[in-house]
C-alpha cells in the first residue's frame, strides 16, 4: 500500500542571527506545524530538521532544511527519495518579494522567480511541479538591494501581524494536505 505522506518544507537559513529575517518565513510556518501536530523537528540525516506527524488526517513530514536558502534542494531531494514521494505531495513553503507583507498565495509549478532557494529545490527534484505556498513580504525601500532586504528582520510593525500571517499559512497548508491544492486556492489565494 502507498503512503499518502506529504513533504512540507520550509525555507530560511539555519542561525539564531537570521531567525527573525524576512528569508525565514518558512521556517516560520513549518515551527507553527510542528507545534500543532506535537512535533520536536530534530537533526536528520537529509541535513535537515525534520518532524513527522498526522496533519488533517494524513501523515506528514515536516522539514527545515540546514544548509543555507541556495543549497536547499539537497535536503528536499533526500526526504523525497527517503519517502519516495511524488512532487505532487511536496508543498514548499517561502518568502516572496513580489507579494506585499501578509499576501499568501498558493501555487502549483512554475519558476524560481530569483528566489534562489526555489531554484535549488527545482533542479535537485529535477520538476517544478511541487506546490509552493508564497508568503508576501513586500519590496526593499527605495534603492536597497533585494539580497540585502530579505536578510532584514521584519520590522516592529510587520512582526505584530507575523504569528497571523504565520498561523493562515499553516492553516492554508493544513487545507492543501486535506482537501487538495484546488479547495486551499479557492479559500486562501
């Protein structure tokens, strides 16, 4: 019998000095999945922090890869292979520039969009067609460099609304594993 196991992958970089950066909203997301399911994310062998638990009645594997945002498609591809999953059972969680601060949108495929932890999850699962759940974090101010703005910590304004911004994008997750990436779109996008 085949596992109905879904992948949920947050992205970020490992260290206390980025925790609270805008790059790590999805370290953010898969904390606040872990703490609802009751999970401890420990070191594994894929070089990530991972978890497993029932989410929505299904089984599910939580992870945080620990190489740094551009080397994180070697961890997805290693619990993908561990769990022999298709793409269509990951959902890959991260920070999106193009969206304003507290936009969520939830996609199945398409590109990187300069979002170099995407594109390392893309070339190490050799397919785009994994769904993604984009968190807004708005444009950098005036001139600053985009590389420079999503390792700011979000600001004192920004981190209020956060834990509610963080706690829809698990609940869209949660509808994503449950009734599909269709009914998720319909309620969240």
């Amino acid at each position: 019998m085949a596992d109905d196991r879904w992948l949920i992958v947050g992205l970020g970089n490992p260290g206390t000095q980025y925790a609270g950066n805008r790059h790590n909203a999805g370290f953010g997301v898969v904390d606040v999945l872990a703490a609802r399911i009751g999970a401890r994310l420990k070191r594994d062998r894929s070089r990530a922090e991972a978890a497993t638990g029932m989410l929505a009645g299904t089984p599910v594997t939580l992870a945080k890869p620990m190489s740094f945002m551009n080397l994180s498609g070697g961890a997805v591809a290693a619990l993908r292979g561990f769990y022999k999953l298709p793409a269509e059972r990951i959902i890959v969680i991260h920070d999106e520039l193009d969206l304003p601060f507290g936009t969520l949108r939830l996609k199945t495929g398409g590109g990187d969009n300069g979002h170099n932890g995407l594109r390392s999850v893309t070339a190490a699962l050799g397919t785009r067609d994994y769904h993604r759940a984009r968190l807004g974090i708005g444009r950098p101010p005036g001139r600053m460099d985009p590389a420079d703005f999503v390792l700011r910590d979000f600001s004192a304004a920004e981190r209020k609304e956060l834990p509610l911004l963080l706690d829809e994008a698990a609940d869209a997750v949660e509808t994503v594993v449950g009734r599909g990436i269709e009914a998720a779109q319909n309620e969240y996008n």
